[in-house]
C-alpha cells in the first residue's frame, strides 16, 4: 500500500495553512485554552483535507496478475504451422485465474483475433490477413496498444522471424520503454526442394528490327531438369529445356524487336523437382520505339470515319478497337499516343476502363479526345465520372438559369434481392448513387421526388424543388433493401406525385430486379400519363428482372429502356436519362463558332463553316475554349490534365450535326493539329532506369548520362493493378544515381513513370514496370533463426522455448490507483458545520476544558496530587470559618441590643461596649486572612491553566 499524489505541488500549500493557523493561535489570547485547542485541531484537520483533495491522493495497491498478447505469424512462410495453437493451449493453460490474454495474428497487417480475456479455452485461429508479407513490428504494436498502462505485461511472437516489413527491433525497444516484455518462440520452417524463378531482365528501350537477349534467373536448393517458356502477352516466343544446378543459375532468350510499343515478357519454368509453384514465374517490360499510334473507339459503326480517314491521310497510325476490346490492364495503353472517344456512351464503358484511361492520361501522359453526338458528354451519362474528370468540361450546365424546368420522379425497388448481384455488388447503394447523381445535375428551378417500393410504396423524398440539396441527398442515403416486389402501386404513386409538380417537362425513371403481377392495368394507366406529357423510362437489373414489362412500360410511356445486368452502369443510367429529361443539352441552332484566339491550331485561322447542332457543356476554369457558340457553350476546348491532355469537341465527327465541317477543306488538317497536340510533349528521358524487388519494398534506380548533372528534382508515380498510386521522391545516392522505394506487398504489375522536374515543371520523362510475381515469402529463405536473435538482440527482446514460460518470469511491478480526493471533500464537507459551531456555540469553560482534553494527554504528577490536597484542606478550612463567621454574627446581634447599667459615670458606662467591639473586630481580619490565601491560590492556579 502506498499514497500517490497527481498534483503535488498544492502540498505547499501547507505552509501557508501553517502560519494562518499559528497566527491565530497566537493573537486568541483572552480565549479559555480548552477552546483554543478544539478551534485549531478541526481547523488544521480540515485545511488539511483541502489540501490533500487538490494535490490529487491516491491509493496505491500492487498489481499481481499478468497481461500476456500472443503475435501469431500467420504469413506464407509459417505454412498453417500446427505448433502455434499447439504453443498457446499449452501456455493459456498455465495462467493463474486473474492473468489475461489475447491474441493478434499478423501478416502484411495486423489483426485481433482473440480480444483480452481470462477464460481458458483457445479458439483456432480465424482472422484473416494479408499472407503475402511478414509485418512482426505491426504486431509488436498493436500487441503493446492492447497492455493497459497499468498491467503488467508482456507481448510473446511465434514465428520464424522471417520480416519483410517493419523493424521489429524499433518497436521491441519502443515496448521495453513502456515496461512491456517482448519474448519470440522460434518456429522454423523447412526450405524443402525448392526452384525460384528469381529474375527476368530485358532492354528497357529497344528499335525495331533491333536483337536482344532476356535474361532469366532462377535460384534452386537442389540439382534437377527444367523447362523454360517465353510468352510476349499472351504469345509463347520461345522455349528451352535447361538443367539446373544447386545455387544460382542464369538462362538468355535472343528476340529480335518487331512491333513498336510498349511490351511485357514473362518466364515460366516447370521444374522436375519443386515444392512451391507460386515462385515460378517473373515478369520484365520493355519499349519499342516507333511512330505514335492513335487508339480510336466508336459508340456506333462509323461515328469515327472521318476521323480515321483525315488521321491516315497525315500519316498517322490508327487502330480502331471494339469497346469491348479496350486494354484490361495499365500497360497496354501505354502503346498508344492518344485515345478517341467518337460518340461513345458511359453505359458502354465499365467504371475499371474508365478508370485505367484516367490514369493513362495523368500519369502516363497519353492523350484524350471526346467528340459529340447524342450519346456523348452529358448525354451519354458521363457526369462524374473519372472520363469527366480527364476532360476540360464539366457534362451538366452550369450557371445556366434559362432553362426549361424538369420534374423527375424516381420510383426505385428496395426489395432484399437489391441487397447485392452475382458480382457482390451492392445494387442497393448504386441505386442509392444513382439517384444522388440525378439530384446534383439538376438546377434550383427543378423539382425531384423519390418513391422507394417493395410490397408497398412509400415516398422517400416528397415533390420539392432543388434548393436543400444536401437535405434530398441524406434522404436518399437512408433507402434500404427489403421486402417483396410490386411495381404497379409504385408507378401509380409515381403518376399522382409528377403530375402535381409544377415544371414544363415531367419525367418517370423506374428501376426493379424483379417481377410484378400483369394484371394490373398499366396501359391504362401509362395513356393518363403520355396524356399530361409525363413520360417515362425504366431500367431492368440482372437476368431476373421482368424485362418484357419493363419495356412495354417504357414504349407506352414514350420513353426509353435499359437493359443493365451490371448494376455499376446504374448510375451513369440515372445522369443519361436525367439529361435526356431535360432536353437541354442539345444545342440546335445553326452557327458559326466563334473563333477566341487560345490555341496555336493555324487550321482555325482560315474561315471556319457553321455547325448545325451540339452538346452543351461548361468549360472548366483552367481549360481553353477555341471555338464558341453564340450561348457562350464550348465546342472546341483543351487543357493540360497531369502529364497527358485532352480536347472536347462537342458536335459530331460523322456530319449529321455538322455536314459543313467535314465537308471543309481544313478538316483534315485541323483534326491532324488536334491530335498531334495531344501527343505525349514532354521529352523520353535519357537516363538508365532499373528496378528491383526486395523483400516487400521495390526499388527505383536512375543512372544518369555519363557527364551529366543531377536533375533539380525527380520523383516516380508508382501505379498498382487497382490503380492506386504513390508519389515517391528519389534521392541522390551516388554520383548520378537517384533512388526510391514503394510498397510491393501484395503481387502483381506497378506501372512507374519517372519525371524530371525544374521548378516545379516537368521537362523529361520516362515509363517503365515492375512485376511482383509472387509474394517474397515463398522464396527461399534465409536463416530465420538467426534474423530472429538478431533484432530480439537489438530490440531487448528474448527468447522463449517452453509454453509455462509465457506466463513466467519476473515482469516489472505495476501499482493500482484510487482516488481518494472525492473522500477527502466529503470529510472536510462534514467537518465545517462542526468547525462553525465550535466558533459561534457559547459553552460554560468546564465544557470546553473537556472538549481540549479529548486532544491532549492529561498529565498526572505527584506535584498536581499535592496541588490538589491543599486545595481540598483549604476547602474545608473556608466551610469552617464560614461556620464560624455565622456563629459570631449571631453574638453581635447579641452584644448591640440596649442594657441597663447602673447609674455611674460615662466611662464607666461605655467602656464595655468598646472593648467588645475591638475584640470582635481583632478576631474578624484573623478569619478574612484564610480566604485570602484561598483566592491567591486558586488565581494561580487558573494562570497556569491559561497559559
């Protein structure tokens, strides 16, 4: 047990306390001591309570039990070891009642598995990480995170202490200052007969018809036969049966460049004798020079022609692709200068390719070209949509107040099969997305209304105009899945809700997964609708959906029908048909661009011809309009958009809005100027570039030209398969060499394009790849043992081999606290009233001479029994002479009654009486000296008292 105080600075406070109190002692002089002694105990008691209730005391108590997280490794290299739950059943079953425990299994992240507890059974090991690395420090940390401050505890690893991420020695050192122990369990796994393909090297540039060699090397812990396959894509090239030896062995492939471009190689190897097929396959990149080649993709047959036609007349390669046919991965858009996208619609295109072109464009520097037609920009369904992003206009109108007024009613299933597709995606909240898209593309003059169905329909968002959008979006959010299907109750709401709203076009967008009874008069009810100019759209979702209603619903309703059996396209759905709704967006009105000057394209400083129609966009605010129409709409707009760029060209390329254009002497010259100028500009950077893989890091390497001087400032943006991106700086490590590193935990292909950068502009660039095949924990491994003392060494960490020692030796102590403060204010709450009473309470002395004696000790001396025996003799010698004094009263009244004398003379006559009262008078101040010497005595006593 012991005290501990939070604030003990407020303990000098008790000098003060100390002198208030003596002062006071010391000026109370006329008070009886008893008093003065009650006064200053409380007093001093109380202040004293005060004191120790704002120093914050505490309660110290030693803590016995023990807090022990185990750090299960449940990475690749640990193959499902069985030791590990064997390992903590056996030491959980050692524990004392009060000692907790938890367990966290850690891989390239780490998780609880098992939260802190003090039951004895051990579950099996269930959470799942990522398997693909090993990240023991995330362990270590999470683990210390779990010890409450004031536990004694202790974080024990089992693994094979095999790292590829972290420092684990960092964060047992980290932990041993916080008093947390960090014990390991060696579980050392066998490398077996193990072949790796460890390599594949290939040129970084290359030139047609140019020779070269691929290297591939493979690591093996045994001597066996092998077969060696080289694929170019998907192509095989090549194919060698090799033997391999025991150690490292090195094999070369001679190509000879053909194709221009941008190429991937990978090796496989089949060996005879092997353990693990994860590690037998590598990747290399390599670029082709040649001229540039224009990817062009069409919404319908011929959107494109013209295009094509004016493109190969100037000599530029085109290839035109299917929609379908588009890239499924990062690098195969790096063969291309550019992209065109002629008339095509957002529901044509999923949200991966839109995504993969995106970032073609930004990072890779490709360009991009849209051009118009009724199903393009805002009529195609791309609001906010990454191409959107890309592009130098915004697809709905903005600032645009003249516009007819739109009343959209959207009727949307939330049956519980819209909980989730085939897919695992989540139909419920594109629907819900969808219908918040609808909201953000229309204008304050607009009205929305939102009807959620299931057995029942029931209105989500009420008829309202477009002002608190923020307070319709909430509303939507709130829409979940379930119940049954009945669509006709729904639609009829629907019906009631438009027709009430006052705006010159209403429109009806229906969506379901399911089916509804057909005998429901939906004619009937769809000719009110088409007569009150309400029209109405439906889209059908998945196979399951009852596609022949849904599309006699939308012919009679005169408006259009979807068939989506991706439930991603719903949204880019809901923004096509808000903006067909509308009717806006199609400019008809025949014209002649207005020429700005932006834009160093000569073709447009000859007279230009009229065009009959186009899209209305909103250019954005550092994009450059060269044409304009007479509403102040862009038709021909451009812009820088990371290190690629993009044009819009809002009319048609094939001549149904703009028939002139085509027909134009400078067409062809101006769509060559166009796309050229969305070529890549920036200069092929002239360094040597290198990359590796080590362990879970990957690694950058720029050698500069021989005699050249190290660039201002060079980074790498490092692209993954699922497109996320980081931004690494490289740093000087050696005369013209520049480094960086970049996470490579999880397999597959990073596309880094390297930029060199002056004042913050880029003036040189390069593109190169890496390809992690397999994850570094299934190759061969080094001596896990020996790593694994190495940073327990380094960290302060130690080893453990028996499961009774997790629980065992000698933890730092750790103290319990409890505040008493609370306890101290309420005894100083109940000692005031007290302390004012003994103030203002008028007590006879002896009452307070009892009161004092309750603090002091009462001496007892032979000196206060003899004080005390002469008080009591002179007691009793005052009730004698008060006795007498009363007797000799009564013989004065005696003595002054009248007497009769015989006759004589005067002296003989008085003489008697005189000598009487002499006498009588003699014996009075004998007696009053007795009574005096009692008062003395008594005074001297109460002096002493007093003092």
């Amino acid at each position: 047990m012991g005290i501990n105080f939070i604030q003990p600075l407020f303990l000098l406070l008790l000098l003060p306390v100390a002198y208030v109190i003596i002062s006071w002692w010391r000026h109370q002089k006329q008070m009886p001591i008893g008093r003065k002694v009650t006064i200053a105990t409380i007093r001093s008691l109380l202040f004293l309570l005060l004191v120790l209730a704002l120093a914050g005391t505490q309660l110290l108590t030693p803590i016995q039990a023990k807090t022990i997280v185990f750090v299960a490794d449940r990475s690749a290299s640990m193959k499902d070891d069985p030791r590990v739950l064997s390992f903590l059943r056996e030491a959980i079953g050692q524990k004392q009642a009060a000692d907790k425990y938890a367990v966290i299994a850690v891989g390239a992240e780490a998780a609880v598995d098992q939260p802190l507890t003090i039951r004895q059974e051990v579950q099996p090991l269930g959470v799942d990480v990522n398997r693909n690395a090993t990240n023991l420090a995330e362990g270590i940390r999470l683990a210390s995170a779990m010890i409450p401050t004031n536990a004694r505890g202790k974080v024990v690893l089992l693994t094979d202490g095999l790292e590829t991420n972290g420092d684990a020695a960092r964060q047992t050192r980290l932990a041993r200052e916080r008093g947390i122990a960090v014990e390991a369990v060696s579980l050392q796994q066998p490398n077996g007969d193990e072949v790796v393909l460890t390599s594949v090297q290939v040129p970084q540039r290359l030139y047609a018809g140019e020779e070269y060699g691929i290297s591939v090397d493979v690591e093996s812990t045994i001597a066996t036969e092998a077969t060696l396959r080289l694929y170019e894509g998907n192509r095989e090239a090549g194919q060698q049966t090799v033997q391999i030896g025991k150690g490292n062995n090195r094999f070369v492939f001679s190509q000879k460049a053909m194709q221009q471009g941008f190429h991937r190689y990978r090796v496989e190897i089949e060996p005879r004798q092997d353990t693990v097929a994860a590690n037998n396959q590598a990747t290399a990149y390599t670029q082709v020079a040649g001229a540039p080649v224009v990817l062009v993709a069409e919404g319908h047959p011929g959107a494109a022609s013209n295009l094509i036609q004016a493109l190969e007349a100037g000599n530029i390669k085109v290839e035109l692709r299917d929609l379908a046919l588009l890239p499924k991965e990062l690098e195969g858009y790096k063969q291309f200068a550019s992209i065109v996208l002629a008339d095509v619609p957002a529901t044509s295109m999923t949200d991966a390719d839109m995504e993969r072109m995106r970032t073609a464009v930004r990072d890779l520097g490709i360009g991009l070209i849209m051009t118009g037609g009724k199903d393009s920009f805002g009529m195609g369904g791309w609001f906010q949509t990454p191409i959107e992003e890309a592009l130098p206009v915004h697809m709905d109108l903005k600032g645009k107040e003249q516009l007819p007024s739109l009343g959209l009613q959207l009727v949307i299933d939330k049956s519980g099969s819209m909980s989730s597709d085939a897919r695992g995606a989540d139909k419920m909240a594109l629907a819900r997305e969808a219908a918040i898209r609808a909201t953000t593309m229309m204008n304050a003059q607009d009205s929305i209304g939102v009807i959620a169905f299931d057995d029942t329909p029931w209105d989500v968002v009420a008829p309202q105009s477009v002002t608190k959008l923020d307070e319709i979006q909430q509303q939507i959010s709130r829409i979940q899945a379930d119940g049954g299907t009945d669509i006709f109750p729904a639609l009829q709401l629907g019906y009631e809700r438009v027709k009430a709203m006052n705006t010159q076009r209403k429109h009806v967008i229906l969506l379901t997964d399911g089916q509804s009874a057909l005998d429901d008069d939906y004619e009937g009810l769809l000719q009110q609708m088409t007569a009150e100019n309400i029209t109405v759209s439906t889209v059908a979702l998945g196979d399951d959906s009852d596609r022949s209603l849904l599309e006699m619903i939308a012919e009679l309703g005169k408006g259009r029908y979807y068939f989506a059996n991706d439930a991603e396209s719903i949204p880019k759905i809901f923004s096509k048909e808000t903006a067909l709704a509308s009717r806006t967006f199609i400019v008809e009105k025949p014209q002649v661009p207005g020429y700005t000057g932006v834009g160093a394209w000569p073709a447009l400083k000859q007279t230009l011809p009229p065009v009959r129609a186009y899209i209305a966009t909103t250019p954005k605010q550092t994009a450059e309009s060269s044409l304009m129409s007479a509403d102040d709409d862009p038709i021909l707009t451009r812009w820088q958009y990371g290190l690629g760029r993009s044009v819009a060209w809002t009319s048609d390329l094939e001549g149904k809005w703009s028939p002139d254009w085509v027909a134009w002497g400078g067409n062809s010259r101006l769509w060559n100027e166009i796309v050229a100028w969305t070529f890549p500009q920036i200069t092929e950077g002239a360094w040597k570039t290198t990359t590796s893989v080590n362990g879970a890091k990957g690694n950058v390497k720029v050698t500069m030209p021989a005699g050249g001087s190290m660039p201002q400032e060079m980074e790498a943006v490092v692209l993954n398969q699922e497109m996320k991106r980081e931004v690494i700086k490289l740093k000087p490590v050696a005369p013209g060499v520049m480094e960086g590193e970049f996470e490579t935990a999880d397999p597959g292909t990073y596309m880094i394009q390297i930029s060199q950068k002056n004042q913050g502009r880029v003036t040189a660039s390069q593109t190169t790849g890496l390809t992690v095949s397999y994850s570094p924990e299934y190759g061969i491994h080094a001596d896990g043992e020996k790593e694994l003392q190495e940073w327990l060494s380094s960290g302060g960490g130690n080893q453990i081999t028996k499961p009774e020692e997790a629980f065992g030796g000698t933890l730092p102590d750790k103290w319990d606290t409890q505040s008493i403060s609370e306890w101290l204010l309420m005894l100083a709450a109940l000692l005031l009233p007290i302390d004012i009473a003994v103030r203002r309470l008028q007590l006879p002395d002896q009452w307070w001479v009892r009161l004092s004696s309750l603090w002091r000790l009462r001496k007892s001396t032979s000196a206060d029994s003899g004080q005390q025996a002469v008080l009591s003799r002179l007691g009793e010698k005052r009730s004698v002479t008060r006795r007498t004094r009363e007797e000799r009263t009564d013989d004065q009244k005696v003595v002054s009654a009248p007497l009769i004398h015989p006759i004589g003379t005067a002296g003989n006559r008085v003489k008697p009486a005189t000598v009487k009262n002499e006498q009588a008078k003699e014996q009075q101040e004998k007696q009053a000296q007795p009574d005096e010497t009692l008062n003395r005595l008594l005074a001297a006593k109460n002096r002493k008292k007093s003092q």
